[in-house]
C-alpha cells in the first residue's frame, strides 16, 4: 500500500498540471457580460463627416469586432468574418482601434471588408471603455444594448458555429 | 566646423530629451500618486507585469487615464472601480475577498492546516510504534555508576 503513495501523489499532480496547461490565462473573464455596452459616438471610417453611435444600434442584435491593420491575429480571423458577413445573419460593425484612416483603409481594400460599418477610434478611449486589451476582440451585443458574449483573441470557426451563432438565433428570437 | 557639429548634435539631443518625459516633470507629487495606484494595477497585455513597470501601449494609455483622471480630482478608490468595472478584478494585484477570489485567499490556509493535520496524524502513529524505553535494572546500575564518577563496566 505505502509504496504506491508515491505514484498516486504523482497521478494527483499530474491531473492538476496537465488541467493547468488546458487553461488559457489571456482569457480573463470580462466583467462587462450582461452589462450595458458602454455608450459612443465615432467617426465613421469610411466618411468621417458621419458619426455612428450605440444609440444608432438599439433594437438590433449586433456584433462588435475590434479590428486594426497593425493587428496580426485579426488577418486568422479576417476570412472568417468576411464568409460569415455574407450570410447577412446580422450586421457586424467594426470598430477600427488606435489605427490610422489610411491604413485601415488599404487593408480593407486587400483583405475584404465584412464590416457594415467601421468607427474609427483613434486614440483606443472607446476600447478601454470595452476592457479591449488583446485585438482583435468580438463583442455581441442584444436589442436592448447589453453585451452577452465577448471573445478574446481571433474568432475561429468553431466559435462561429458554436457559440456565436446559437446565441445570436436565440437573441434574434 | 567641427565645432558646429558638435553644438548642432547636442542641440538635438537636448531636444530629444526634452521631448521625452513632459508628464512627470510636470508635476512631481502628481506623477508619485500615478505610480502609486499603477503598481497595484496589472498590465493585461504583459501579465506579470504591473502597469507601471510596463511599456507596452495599453499600460501607456491607461496610464495617462490614471493621471488625467487624477487631475480630474478623482480619488485612487474612484480610478480602481473604473479599472475594474472594464477588467474585472484581475487587474488588481490585491483582489477583494469574496465568493470567486475564496479558494484563491482561503486555500493555502487551507492547505497548511491539512499539513499540520498529516504531521499529527503522523507523529501520533509513529509514537504507537515505538515503544518507550525502558531501563533494565542493569542499565540503571549502570547509570548510577557513571553518574558516581565511575568508570561503569561493561555489563557481563
């Protein structure tokens, strides 16, 4: 009996260890799910004469991607976006974080634009009001203006399919 | 000429230097209140760093959201509530105590006290294992002897 205490200590730690290596810390829980998406009024990037505020949004279900052309992982995501968008299941807009009009423009003009709109947030202020700290990030947002899912990191099909896509059904109802 | 180029270079040091550090040479007592409550911050980008040790551009940004609020008379309670209501409790360095942080402040108490339960389990097993030692009469003669100042034979 004594001597396989040993190993069983060992099996204990090894279970603990090898569920710690399955756990992503880059995915801290956001305090903002079931919360009110924190209000703005950007420039939109395309025409920055216009603006596009949440007001503008209520009553839809809507998708908040934060996107920048600097933004290496958002080129994994990107294709991804761009097939879904063609579905037209619901509007996604994109809000273009601390990127320059120039920029975000060519590489939408390269990579393909899934975006119903882009609002151009320059200095990131809006992004810290949505706890944005690792692009891109993929909010979705429900009629009443409250944010019911986030994702940090690249949205991958699996998510799309998984999770976005049946939350979204049910919000739309 | 060689002269020229020298004040020409220095000109443009001073000017990069200049360039370099216009906050905290403004106001000193202000800039000690931001390092203060920025220690205490984690930087989410560069996790086992603070935000005042980092110089990735989030903690930068949120940094000058520290100070401009600061000049905005909010108190340090006031700027942690803003931080965590975008980043939850995980950018505090002191989380508060409650339901979800409960393994996190409770379990290495926790831990110790099933140690100190192993080492007396332990200890009182190991005392039912060995009997207590027991002198023979021998023995104590013995004793007694060299306790005399004898040299206290070898018994038999």
């Amino acid at each position: 009996m004594k001597r396989f205490l040993p190993l069983g200590i060992f099996l204990v730690l090894a279970v603990f260890l090898a569920a710690g290596l399955g756990l992503n810390p880059r995915e801290v829980p956001s305090p903002l799910i079931d919360k009110a998406a924190p209000p703005f009024r950007l420039p939109q990037l395309q025409d920055p004469g216009k603006s596009l505020g949440t007001e503008d949004l209520k009553g839809k279900v809507w998708i908040l991607n934060v996107w920048a052309s600097w933004c290496v992982a958002c080129l994994e995501e990107h294709p991804i976006l761009v097939e879904f968008s063609k579905q037209n299941v619901l509007p996604i807009y994109g809000l273009n974080y601390k990127d320059t009009p120039e920029a975000a423009l060519k590489w939408l003009g390269k990579h393909g634009n899934p975006y119903t709109l882009s609002m151009e947030d320059r200095d990131g202020r809006v992004g810290i009001d949505y706890g944005v700290y690792g692009v891109p990030e993929t909010y979705v947002i429900d009629r009443n203006g409250i944010i019911r899912y986030k994702r940090i990191g690249p949205v991958t099909v699996q998510i799309l399919e998984q999770k976005i896509l049946p939350l979204v059904r049910q919000l739309q109802g | 000429m060689k002269a020229v180029f020298a004040i020409l270079l220095l000109v443009l040091c001073a000017q990069s230097a200049a360039r370099e550090a216009p906050s905290a040479a403004a106001d000193p007592v202000l800039e000690e209140r931001v390092i203060k409550l920025t220690s205490d911050l984690r930087c989410l980008v560069c996790q086992n760093q603070s935000l005042a040790d980092s110089h990735a551009d989030l903690a930068i940004d949120l940094k000058n959201q520290v100070r401009s609020q600061m000049q905005a008379g909010k108190s340090d309670a006031e700027i942690r509530d803003y931080m965590v209501a975008r980043y939850g409790d995980f950018v505090l360095y002191d989380p508060p105590f409650k339901s979800s942080t409960l393994l996190l402040w409770a379990g290495p108490f926790a831990l110790m006290l099933i140690g100190l339960a192993g080492l007396a389990v332990y200890l009182r097993s190991r005392r039912r294992r060995l009997p207590a030692a027991e002198l023979t009469p021998s023995d104590r003669a013995r004793a007694e002897a060299l306790l005399r100042g004898g040299s206290g034979s070898e018994p038999q």
